[in-house]
C-alpha cells in the first residue's frame, strides 16, 4: 500500500523543524500527517542557529550534496495551509526561505519515492546568523531546547 494511503493529493510538505509533530510551532500545521518517517534522498545541510530574533532555529541549506541525508514527516496541506506556512516562512522576503521540491524516501516502509515541498535558505543568509551549529541529520527535541522566536508585538514563541 501507498505511504500516502488514498490521500487526496493537494500539496505534500516536509517538515523537518519546529512544524513537525511535537516541536513548537506545529500549532501552524493543520495538515494531514502522512504516516512514518522519511528522510531527503539527498544530503542538504541541516544547521541550528540563532539570530537575534530567533534562537535554536533549524535551517535547511539549499546545498545539495553537502550534510546529511535528512529525517523528517510530511503532511498533505490545502491551498490556505500552504500559504499560512509560506507567509511564517517568510517566503519571498529577503531573510525568508524558499519552497523547493524535495525527494524523499520512506525510513520505515518499502522505500517508497515522494516528492515533496519543503522550506529552504539560500547559503548566503548563513552571513546573518550569530551562532551556527551542524550540521545535522536531524531536529531533535534536545536541539530544540530553548526555542525561542519573537516577532516584532508578539510575545515569543517557545517549546511548552
């Protein structure tokens, strides 16, 4: 069977940071989860990093080829959840990422290929970073700790 089990198919995202299951911002994730793990066919730098808005932040380079193959879950999003996700993504602003397709393939299934979304920083925003960590192969609830995200009016976001 299928790792997307009849699914209507709208946008699948790879989450591999605070939207996962679990992490502080999965809140801003109203999708469906796919269900099992899966990780990038290709290896992309996987960093924790902090600015001065934003402590322990994941940020997956766009640098195929270099870090580690990478773990995470993918959800199946409507047309609104993609683009609530892309505005907290800051897609399309200067220090945003960009949505780019992935490859992905099921950890703990028949290695099934997907192709999925997923939220990427250009390398050269690496410059604004204060503290840099990794790279990693995965966004563990210990390199979360201390997660913090504070938008200008807002009180920060942290893990509960």
């Amino acid at each position: 069977m299928s790792a997307l089990g009849g699914f209507i198919m709208s946008a699948l995202i790879f989450v591999y940071g605070t939207l996962k299951q679990g992490f502080p911002n999965f809140h801003l994730n109203p999708g469906q989860r796919v269900p099992g793990q899966f990780r990038t066919i290709d290896a992309l730098p996987l960093y924790v990093v902090q600015l001065p808005h934003e402590d322990r932040a994941p940020w997956l380079m766009q640098a195929p080829g270099q870090g580690h193959q990478v773990i995470g879950q993918v959800f199946q999003v409507d047309d609104a959840t993609l683009r609530s996700m892309d505005r907290f993504e800051e897609v399309g602003q200067p220090t945003g990422y960009v949505r780019c397709e992935v490859r992905l393939e099921a950890i703990d299934a028949s290695g099934e290929v997907l192709r999925a979304q997923a939220y990427l920083k250009p390398v050269e925003q690496m410059r604004d970073c204060l503290a840099v960590e990794g790279p990693f192969a995965e966004y563990t609830l210990e390199l979360c700790e201390g997660y913090r995200l504070v938008w200008p009016g807002q009180p920060p976001t942290e893990p509960g």
